[in-house]
C-alpha cells in the first residue's frame, strides 16, 4: 500500500487537533500534533527564564524531541503566546522540519499544523484546511478552558478568548517564513455548523476520493 500522508492545516481553534485525532485512529495512522514541537520549544525557555522572542530558541528548539510532546503544562496561555514567538523564527522552524518528516516514516501520518501542506509535506497525499469564524473558535476554545474567576461574565470571557485567538493569528498569518496559509491544492472545511463527527465523516470521504 502507499504513504499516506494527510496534512491538515487552520488557524487556532478551529478544531484540526480533534479531527487529525479522528482521521489518525479511522485510517490507523500514526498522528503529530506540530503545534506541540514550538509550545515544548516556547515552555522550555519560558522555565529558563528567557525571552521566548530571542534567538536562544533555536538551541532549544534543536532539543525537543517527541518525548516532550506528552507534558500536560503546554497548553496554557502562557505558551500560547510563547510558542507563536519561536515560531516565527526562520532558524526554529528549520530545526523542527526533520523531526516532523521522520515522523511520517515509510507509513505515513496524519499531521497538524499550519505549514504542514505547503512546507513540511507539500507532496502529501491530501490537504486538508480547517477553518470557522473567530467566534465560534473562541467559544470551543472557552468550553476547553478553565472559568477564569477575574472574569464573571461569560459574553466578556468568550470576547477576551476573541481577542487572544485573533492576535495569535495575525502573528502566524503575517510572518516572513511559512505564514498560515492554506496550499493551493488544499480541500477546505468550515466547521462552523459541523459537529466533530460530520467534520471527520466529511474528511473521510475527501480521502477517499483522493486516494
Ligand atoms: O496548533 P497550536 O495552536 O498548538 O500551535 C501553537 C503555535 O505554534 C501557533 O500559534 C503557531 O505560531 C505555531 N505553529 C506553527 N506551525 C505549525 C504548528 C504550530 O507555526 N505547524
């Protein structure tokens, strides 16, 4: 059988992690969340103390390694903010280009990312965009969060998460080396009015055709 590399690319929140999850245990393939690869790089300098922005990050970029994957301390706002730092480094995303191609080995994978179709693997086997509005983004991500006790309303809490997501993709969207963008060969989807089920069941029948 062939390598059968699914990419499947999105801004923050818009529900990839869930799907490339999904689409990995359907097709019995191994599944890279890359997001994690610049949080352990963005989490690792944050503990050292030093500015996520400077150019130390490509030493510690060059040391994460996929057994730092599984710490539970990456997905704090914190982080967030520092691994959308690392990552717009050229040096940084050059480091962790390896680590993802390997990932995929003879079998292939399901990746997820934001440059995972146009730099890591612009061969693969299907592209797959997610996209949903800045709304419904922040209130997925909402439902995920703790509540935050500063902040009693929730109309305020889903707002201020607006706000986050959106400057996180400004910075992806608006970076020198490998912006989020969808490659041109990519299927989009809009998850606005899909539940996770008919995300994956839609997924399913762009491979099948596609493969
Ligand atoms: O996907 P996630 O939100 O976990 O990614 C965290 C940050 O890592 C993103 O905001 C983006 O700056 C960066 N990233 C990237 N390329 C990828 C995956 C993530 O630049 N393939």
């Amino acid at each position: 059988t062939r390598r059968l590399v699914i990419a499947v690319d999105g801004p923050a929140a818009a529900g990839k992690g869930t799907l490339a999850r999904r689409l990995a245990q359907a097709l019995d393939l191994p599944y890279l969340d890359t997001g994690l690869l610049y949080r352990a790089t963005g989490r690792r300098m944050i503990d050292a103390g030093l500015d996520p922005a400077t150019a130390a990050a490509e030493e510690f970029a060059a040391s994460v390694g996929l057994e730092d994957l599984s710490r539970t301390d990456l997905r704090v706002p914190e982080v967030d903010r520092a691994a959308s730092l690392v990552a717009s480094q050229a040096a940084v995303r050059r480091t962790l280009v390896d680590v993802q191609r390997r990932f995929a080995g003879a079998h292939g994978a399901v990746l997820d990312g934001r440059d995972i179709g146009t730099v890591i693997f612009p061969d693969a086997t299907v592209k797959l965009f997610i996209t949903a509005s800045p709304y419904t983004r922040a209130v997925r991500r909402w439902e995920q969060m703790a509540p935050n006790p500063d902040v009693p309303d929730r109309a305020e809490q889903i707002a201020r998460v607006e706000r986050e997501i959106a400057a996180r993709d400004a910075a992806d969207s608006s970076r020198a080396v490998a912006p989020l963008r969808a490659a041109e060969d990519a299927v989009h989807i809009g998850t606005d009015h899909l539940s996770a089920d008919e995300v994956l069941a839609e997924a399913l029948r762009i491979v099948a055709r596609m493969t």
